[in-house]
C-alpha cells in the first residue's frame, strides 16, 4: 500500500516579474511527505519555502515537474476540489481566513460549501472546535479573540473539512509568544492525536524540534534533510545558510568549542539539564 500524501518530483515554478525577466521560486524541488508525518520546512525569506507551500494544496502549479497530492496530479483540473479536500491550508493571516461574524457560523463556512448536511455539519462544527480547544467561545464574535485565538478558529474552519494533511503557511508569524504557543500544541496535537499528515512552513527554529522531518530551503532549492537531531548539529552549515538553531544546540555548541564534552544534537533544556 503506498502511503505517500505529498510527492514533489522536479518541481521548478517561475514567475515573471516586474521587468519581464523570469525567476526561479523553486528549482528542481524533489520532496516526498509520507502519511501521518509531521514535517517542518524552514528558510529565510525569499527562500521559497511558501511558494512550495502553495504548490501542496494547488494554489501554484508547477512550470516544470509534478506535484501529486496522493497520487492526484494538481494540474488536473478535474481532481482539484478532491485535491483541497484532501489537503487543507492554514496562513499566516487568521484575518484573512475568518469569513463570518460569529465564531460556529465560520467554521461552518468550509462544510457549508461542500453541501453536507445541517446535521453533519453541526456534528464537525463542535467536534473542530473541541480539537482546538475553542469550543466554549462558539458565540463568540471573531475579531474580539486574541491572534492566538482566531488561528485556531481558522485551523477549526480547515478541519471541518476533514482534510487528511494540513499545511500550515507561517501560521506563527503575526502572533505573540502566548499565542504562538497555543497553535503548535494545536498542530502538534492535531498530529499525534488526530493522524494528520502535517507540512509546517516557518521561520522559528523551536517550532521543528519536534518534527519527524526537516527540509531547508535556500534560494529555491532543498539544501538539507534530516531529522531535528541530524539537522541542528550541523551548526555551521545552518549559520551559512543565515538560520538560527534552538538556544540549547547553540550552548552545547558554544560549550564544545570550549572543549567541553557535551553532545551536539542537544535540543531541548531538558537535555541539556539530564547532562549538567
């Protein structure tokens, strides 16, 4: 049985700027997401890490290559709304998902649509909610919850759907720490407890520690691969592809360099504390 949700083979996008010249977003981009994992994908700006974003759920088509969302190719028109069904999108922006005036009437927006049934939609309504831990703010008027608030409102809208994978566009960007806190227990939750295939777009380095998987863009490109541990070690790789790595692996760097003998693929204060 295969168990691939996302497959990216070759995938170049360009697009046609302002002086009619064309730029390569993504360059020969190959990239295979398996069901249920949870990937993060991180680089600086313009690295074109929500350009491939864009590509999972078929708001982009590539230029050149293939995107196939469980075996579906995006360019097939006909398989477009099983394509959206199947994989959901989170922005960075909760404004600019949120529709209605009260909080249940949004996240009936999605299913609403699709042409379920009242009962049904009742039904994923309350169980959205309930998911991420909104359920007692369902009266509630939208534009008076916090940003940390109205994300999770926005992810409740996309689960309603019953997507099988998520991808999540920066959805931490505009969000204070607090905030940013309650939506990565949100998609970590979603992950582990739901089984959603999940593909985390960042530039926050703490918010990939958990993940199964790393991807790293630069300029276009997948520079590097690997598990958090695998990744995060290579300190001087990351830094030369202007990236932070968690405060812990930049101590226990520091402290090797020091001639400390300490691990390098420490992430987490927890870590560091069992070694000390």
């Amino acid at each position: 049985m295969d168990d691939t949700m996302i497959d990216i083979q070759d995938v170049t996008f360009e697009y046609t700027n302002e002086e009619d010249e064309n730029i390569a977003a993504l360059r020969n981009v190959n990239l295979t997401v398996k069901k249920g994992e949870f990937v993060v994908v991180l680089g600086h700006n313009g690295s074109g890490k929500s350009t491939l974003a864009k590509h999972m759920n078929a708001l982009l088509l590539p230029t050149k290559g293939k995107v196939k969302i469980k075996g579906m190719n995006t360019k097939n028109e006909e398989k477009l709304w099983d394509i959206r069904q199947t994989a959901g999108m989170v922005f960075q922006n909760p404004d600019n998902q949120i529709v209605a005036t009260i909080v249940e009437e949004d996240v009936a927006f999605g299913p609403e649509n699709q042409g379920i049934k009242p009962s049904e939609i009742r039904k994923r309504v309350n169980e959205a909610l309930d998911i991420v831990e909104m359920k007692d703010y369902k009266r509630h008027a939208p534009h008076l919850l916090s940003g940390g608030q109205k994300q999770r409102i926005a992810i409740a809208g996309v689960l309603a759907m019953r997507p099988e994978c998520i991808v999540f566009d920066e959805p931490t960007a505009m969000l204070d720490p607090s905030g940013r806190k309650e939506v990565m227990n949100t998609i970590k939750k979603l992950n582990k407890e739901e089984s959603k295939t999940i593909v985390h777009i960042t530039h926050y380095m703490d918010e990939a520690v958990d993940a199964d998987r790393i991807i790293i863009m630069e300029q276009g490109q997948v520079v590097l691969e690997g598990k958090p541990k695998e990744v995060f070690s290579q300190v001087d790789k990351m830094k030369e592809y202007g990236l932070d790595i968690p405060q812990v692996t930049e101590l226990a760097y520091e402290l090797r360099k020091e001639g400390i003998d300490i691990p390098q693929d420490i992430l987490t204060i927890d870590e560091m504390v069992v070694l000390l």
